[in-house]
C-alpha cells in the first residue's frame, strides 16, 4: 500500500484542440493546496498552454478555462441500452 509520501498527486489538463485550442479543461486533485494551485495555474496553464498558443501569458478569454475538483467517490451510470 502506498504512503501519503509516495502518492503521486496530478492534475489532469485538457485542451479542445492541440493546434488552436480554445478550451482548457482542469480537473483538480481531492484537498489541492494553494501552493500546488499556484503552480497548474503559473506552470501549467498559462506558460505551457496560454502562452504557448497565444503568444503572451494574459487570460484574455481567447482560451477559455473550466477548472473542476475531482470528489473521493463518483456514481458511474450504465448508459448502453441494455441497462435498466
């Protein structure tokens, strides 16, 4: 069993489109904390994807961010036709 230590902690960053993406999805890990925030946004937002696609480093809504927290327990609903 892996220690809190050795639990890799991720956020996951999604773009509508490599070439020219005009949507970021985040999803955040359960508890993030400020410094652990500060880095997605600061390191991997704005300078790998903000500024890489749009040239500077302003959120000037040419990309638009969703930022979303994952929860400890998720219902995971059946949607093929034979579930009832």
């Amino acid at each position: 069993m892996a220690t809190a230590a050795e639990t890799k902690r991720t956020a996951s960053v999604r773009l509508n489109n490599n070439e020219n993406p005009t949507f970021v999805r985040v999803s955040l890990p359960h508890k993030i904390t400020e410094p652990e925030l500060s880095k997605l946004i600061n390191e991997g937002i704005v300078k790998n994807i903000i500024a890489k696609h749009t040239g500077c480093t302003c959120l000037s809504g040419r990309i638009n961010v969703l930022i979303e927290s994952e929860f400890q327990e998720a219902v995971i609903v059946d949607l093929s036709s034979q579930a009832r």
